[in-house]
C-alpha cells in the first residue's frame, strides 16, 4: 500500500514540474531575459532546466525527511541487500536444519516402531516366562512333597539298618562257626579232587573213544566228509566304496578260484572241485559290496558237509571290515596263581580262552568250527610254559597284538609274563 502512495506522490511531483517549469521557461522567454550572455531563448530552457533540478531536489529532501522508506531505498540499499543475503544464509542453513531434523524424526520413528515390537516380544516372552515359572512353582511344590517322602523313607531305612546291624553281629559269630566247618570241608574237597582228577581223565578217555567211534558212524552213514558244514573255504578283504560291479564280481570270481584250488588239495584233482554259488545270494553281496563306503570281508563257506564227489555248495558272508587292534595293543592281562597242583598248560589253556573270547567281543571274526581267532608261535608257547612252571606264587600274564589286527584276523600275540608285586619282565 505504502509504494502506491510512493508512486501516486512521484507522478503528482513530475506533472508539478513539468507544468511550474513550462510557466516560468514561458514568462522569461517572454521578458527576453540574458544570463551569462545567453540568448533569450537559450536562456528560457536554462532557468527551465534549473527549476527542474531544483524542484526536483526539494521533493527528494522533503520525501527523505519525511519518509525512513525512501532514506532506506535511496542510501540504505546495500546495507538492506546484505541483510536480505544473511538472512537468505540463516534461511538456508534453517532449511538445512530442518531436512536433518526431518531425517531425525523419521529415524526416531523407526527406532520407537521397533522399540513397540520388541516391546510386544517382551511382554509375550513375560507372559511365557510367568507360565514357566508357575509351572517350576508346581514342580518345586511336588519335589518339596516327594523330599518329606524321602526323609521318612530314609528314617525308616535307618531302622532298618540298625536291625541289620544286629542281625550282622549274629551272622559274623555263626561265620566264625561256618569258617571252622570250611577247613574240614576243605581237607575233604581235597580228597575229592584227587579222586575227580581220575574221574575226568576215565571221562577224557571215554571222550576220545566217543569220537572215534562218531568218526566212524559218521563215515559210515554219509561217506567220506571233507569239509563240514560252516567250515571257511576261502576268506579275503574286497574294496567297496561304489566301485565298478564288473570289478567287484571279479574280485569274487578269484576268491572263489581260491576256494577251488584249496578243495582240489584236499580232496584231489581228479574230483569235481568247482565251487557253486547261489546266484540270488552272490548278486545280494555284489549290491551290498557296491553300496557300502567301506571295506567288506567276505568268507566262502561250506554250505553242509561236503562229501567227497558231491558238488561244492556253499554260503556267502559278508562282514564291514575295519582295524580291531594296533600294533602292540593291550588286549587282555589277567592274574594267576602257580601251586604245586597247578598245570601251566591249563593255565595257558585258560588264558587264551579269555583272550580269543575278548577278541571275539570285539569284532574279530572267529573260525566257524573252533571258535579261534588268534595265532600263535610254537617257540613262544613253549617258552610261556617253560617260564610259567619255574614260577611261584601269583603273576600277571598279559596279551598284545603283535601287528595291526582286522576283523577278518588272525589276531597275532605277544604274551608277557610279569610278576604280580614287582610288575617287571621275567
């Protein structure tokens, strides 16, 4: 509103001058006034000039005086353009702050959105928690009721302990009794034992007779047997691993070859000698062979007993193959007692039982017919028995595997001999 009024003041001016300077350049040019030598007419537009310069200065005093506006546009122009280019900075750097301030909230925002949602897990996991922990308030209830339980049991067990007290004190007196009826009981035993002694080598005897006559019986009824029914034909380690079939059923082919060329030097090559596998059976062993990550050891077997003439029927067993012992292993110790009634072939005899029957339990595979799986060297035994029968009171005879040992075997000894306090090397 105020320029308006500026600019209405500003044309009233200009018109004033005009008209002001008009009348008085018309009147001197009509008195034919010189100045400075001028003509008349040179003159009229001096003073016309002059008036003009004149009025117009007044008009820009008299607006200056009166109006700051026009003090402000005509001398504080650049004073004003350098405020209005620092306010135009602070509008920026507001502008700025206001973009931060947006990207603030916007990320408080996101962090209060999340804090509403692990809010909300909290309180499920609280509730879930207070259920839990009901259900430990129950159960703590229950143990607390089977512990009062248990303390009565425990007092009456504690009755019951000092009845069995007294009741020990009258078992250990009528121990004593017993220990004194056991000396005679020994000395009695002793003499049965002599006489059990020759009871078992009649009943040894007897045995041997039993066999030879079942030898011959058996003879007699299904001729001449030269394998019996189990018995291992031919035994070895085949690679699996997804080999080849065409391999694998290769590989049992020379097994069987094996078989073969054992049979013919038992029974002679002039026999059918042939080994015949069921077919049905040999297909199941070269899938099983096939699909298996591991070694397998296979073992022909016997079918029954094998008649000298009659085709050789046998049986496939398949076994994972895997190491039992390492070289130098413990297998077995155990602890005996040299007495002038003692045998050290018995001994001996014994103790490798225990030992084949660990071995077993391990996983090495046994002999079908006589359960054996170790070997052992005739100057070692014979060195056992000499040492063992030179020695007196307890010792300690202890087993290891002379080399690495698989399931398919045989398990190969060294047997030491250590004496039971001392625990040195005899």
């Amino acid at each position: 509103m105020y320029g308006l009024y500026l600019i209405a003041v500003l044309v009233v001016t200009g018109g004033a001058i005009a008209f002001i300077g008009d009348r008085l350049g018309t009147k001197i040019g009509k008195k034919r006034l010189s100045i400075f030598g001028l003509r008349p007419r040179h003159t009229s537009n001096v003073i016309t000039v002059i008036t003009g310069f004149v009025i117009t200065a007044l008009t820009i005093g008299i607006m200056s005086a009166t109006s700051e506006n026009v003090r402000t546009a005509l001398f504080g122009m650049e004073k004003l353009n350098a405020a209005l280019e620092l306010k135009q900075q602070e509008l920026n750097e507001l502008s700025e702050e206001l973009s931060i301030a947006k990207s603030e909230y916007q990320a408080a925002s996101e962090d209060l959105q999340n804090s509403k949602t692990e809010v909300e897990q909290l309180q499920q996991e609280q509730v879930a928690l207070t259920e839990e922990s009901n259900r430990l308030r129950t159960g703590n209830e229950k143990l607390e009721l089977a512990n009062a339980n248990l303390i009565y049991e425990n007092e009456n067990l504690s009755n019951a302990n000092n009845n069995l007290l007294a009741s020990n004190d009258s078992l250990t007196s009528d121990n004593k009794t017993l220990t004194e009826s056991n000396a005679a009981l020994t000395q009695s035993n002793s003499d049965l034992k002599q006489s059990n002694d020759q009871l078992t080598n009649d009943n040894q005897e007897l045995e041997n007779r039993n066999e030879n006559l079942r030898n011959g019986l058996m003879a007699i009824r299904e001729g001449d047997i030269v394998f019996r029914a189990g018995e291992i034909l031919a035994s070895g380690v085949i690679r699996g691993g997804n080999r080849d079939i065409d391999e694998i059923v290769k590989d049992i082919d020379n097994m069987a070859q094996e078989a073969t060329m054992i049979i013919s030097r038992r029974i002679g090559n002039d026999a059918d000698t042939s080994v015949w596998i069921y077919q049905p059976e040999l297909t199941e062993a070269v899938q099983k062979i096939s699909a298996s990550p591991r070694d397998m050891v296979l073992r022909i077997a016997a079918a029954g007993n094998l008649v000298r003439g009659e085709p050789v029927r046998t049986n496939l067993e398949l076994y994972e193959n895997d190491k039992i012992y390492n070289k130098d292993e413990f297998v077995l110790s155990r602890v005996y007692e040299m007495q002038d009634t003692t045998h050290a072939e018995q001994i001996i005899q014994n103790f490798l039982i225990e030992v084949n029957r660990t071995a077993v339990s391990k996983g090495i595979l046994s002999d079908p017919l006589t359960g054996a799986v170790g070997v052992m060297e005739g100057s070692q035994l014979y060195q056992l028995l000499e040492t063992i029968s030179k020695t007196k009171g307890k010792f300690v005879l202890t087993a290891y595997a002379r080399d690495d040992t698989e399931v398919i075997g045989p398990l190969r000894l060294n047997i030491k001999i250590e004496d039971y306090k001392k625990g040195l090397n005899l």
